[in-house]
C-alpha cells in the first residue's frame, strides 16, 4: 500500500521543463545552437544577443509576425547584451528569423502534446 502510494505520487510530481541557449551570431550558421533547436512542451528557449565589437542587433521574430499570421513571440530590436525568452507551450514547428538580416533563420521544432503546423 506504501508503496502503491509512493509510486502514485512520484508518477504525478511534473518533469521539470529545460532552459534552452541560443547565442545570435553575426556570421553563418547565425545560431550557436544551429537553425533547428528541438524542445519539449514546456521548455524555455533563450536568445542571447551577445556583446561583439560590431554591436550587431538583431531580432527574433517568428514567421508569423512577418506575413500576418499567427505571432506568438517577436523580441523587438534586441541590442548587443540583450536576451529574449519564449515559453513553447504547444507542440509543432515554430518559424523564425532576425527582421534586420534576412538570412538569419531558424527553427524550434517542440515535441509533445498537441500539435501545430509551422508558421
């Protein structure tokens, strides 16, 4: 019974979600991380505009923000130092790039519950 119980508990307690780092670069692949970053419902993805002696800025703006569709995060114009972070809470594909350079691109695939298509 003791046991049942305690087995009971620990399959409720939540798996802590993860913090994921990404450092914008200024040269290719342009993501420290690369363009795809593959995550779990629930975990953190953190851009970090690093400090750089070019001063670069840069942001990160999903798909969807730039074509009218669906936006969930755009960090706005983010300076050397800075640091932006989204929450993903619904699996799917999720779409981005830097609005000052368009070759910055990426992806943050989120597997789990529930699905979205990508924008």
């Amino acid at each position: 019974m003791v046991i049942s119980l305690m087995l009971t508990a620990m399959a409720a307690m939540a798996v802590p979600a993860s913090i994921h780092e990404v450092a914008l670069l200024d040269q290719a692949p342009f993501y420290s991380a690369g363009p795809t970053v593959t995550v779990a419902v629930g975990d953190t993805v953190r851009w970090k505009n690093p400090m750089t002696k070019d001063g670069a800025m840069h942001t990160v703006t999903q798909m969807g923000c730039l074509t009218g569709d669906a936006c969930e995060f755009d960090s706005g114009v983010m300076a050397p130092g800075a640091e932006f972070s989204h929450v993903f809470v619904q699996a799917g594909a999720y779409r981005y790039r830097c609005r000052l350079h368009a070759p910055m691109e990426g992806v943050i695939v989120v597997n789990g519950q529930g699905g979205k298509a990508a924008q």
